[in-house]
C-alpha cells in the first residue's frame, strides 16, 4: 500500500474516532433539588425542643441522614423570618443552616456559597423552636452545588472525590453548571444536589438528569 493511501486511511479512522467521541454522553446523574433544611448539635435540639428532646424520623435519606418531623423558623435581620424549615438528622458536631440566595434576600442576611460543613466565618442566624431559641454567631450558607457519588459511580464517571467538574442539563434552557463539586463516599447514592433557585432557573426537577460533560 502506497504511502499517501496509509496516510489517507489513518486520516479517516482519526476523524471517525473523533466524531464518535464527539458523541459519546457523559455520565447521567439524577438530580434532588435541596430545600432549604437545618441540621442541629444535640445542645441545640434541646434548646429548640426541650430538654432531654431527640428528633424523629419521617424519612431516610443518603448517606444516613434522614428528614425529621421537627420544624424550626429562622429569623433575620430586621426580624424577617421563614417558617417551616425542616431539620435533618442525626444531630452533628455543628449546627448548620442551609438557605438559598431568594431565602436570603428574604431574610435580609449576606450568606455564602459553601461546601457543606465549611462554616468557619459564615452568615449567623437566628433559629425558634417550639420550646426556645437560639442565635449563631455563623453557620448559615448557600450550599455549593455537589454531586454524590459512591466509588463504583466515581470510577465509572471516571472522576475522584474532590473534583470539580461542569454538568450540563438538555432541556428547555439547555443550561451547564459550572463549579459542581464530586463527592465519594460508600454511603453516597449517585445524585447531584442543587438548591431550589438553581432549579428554578434551569427548569429541573427532583428525577430529571443531567449530564457531566466530558473534557
């Protein structure tokens, strides 16, 4: 075979790879739109609830935490408040208040965009309970944007705890975010949390999917 035909054929078989990987989806997540939810120190249930309190189950959730039948309101600045925010268990080390950007307009508070648990000089908040109240000096934050991900999905999705990757939704806005944080545990069901202003303005829902892009 000729020289110029080899360099022809390879040429050909190079474009056909790349135009079948041009194609090739990017690994499908499922999405869970996060409402705006507290989680407490056992302290601090008690100072809501009443001494000697646990909260409740009402539904498990990943990773086993679960939705707890309490409900707390939370007061801002200028005695602006929202009512019914649910708390999730089990309690924690921290307490944690986690709010959208619309939540914090509302409440008339300046919060964060922060990796759950990193609270160190957030926003402070004022929760009410049934039983008292309490006031943090920090910890109230717009979560980042996170997909959950057990090491089976990470491995697969060719991606490592910690990475930060875009994730594109095909629909009606066509909408990628950037910035979306992986996070690997044993524990994790494969889902990407987003906050209820992101699927708001993206048009999603709890149980579409969407799609991290491949690079």
């Amino acid at each position: 075979m000729e020289t110029r035909e080899i360099e022809f054929i390879t040429k050909a078989v190079i474009a056909a790879l790349e135009k079948q990987n041009s194609n090739e989806k990017g690994y499908v997540v499922p999405v869970g739109v996060s409402a705006r939810h507290v989680h407490l120190t056992q302290e601090h249930v008690e100072a809501l609830f009443g001494e000697g309190y646990h909260l409740t189950k009402k539904k498990d959730l990943m990773g086993g935490q679960f939705a707890s039948n309490e409900m707390v309101t939370l007061v801002g600045l200028k005695l602006r408040a929202i009512e019914n925010v649910r708390v999730l268990g089990p309690v924690r080390k921290a307490s944690q208040v986690e709010i959208s950007a619309t939540d914090a307009i509302k409440l008339g508070i300046k919060v964060p965009v922060r990796e759950s648990g990193n609270i160190a000089g957030s926003a402070p908040i004022a929760i009410v309970g049934p039983k008292g109240a309490l006031y943090l000096k920090e910890g109230c934050i717009v979560a980042m944007r996170h997909i959950h991900m057990s090491p089976a999905d990470a491995l697969a999705a060719g991606v490592h705890d910690g990475d930060i990757v875009s994730v594109k939704a095909d629909n009606e806005r066509g909408t990628i975010f950037n910035q979306v944080k992986i996070r690997v545990d044993e524990a994790f069901t494969l889902e990407m949390h987003i906050d209820t202003d992101e699927a708001n303005a993206s048009q999603i829902a709890t149980g579409d999917t969407v799609t991290i892009i491949r690079k």
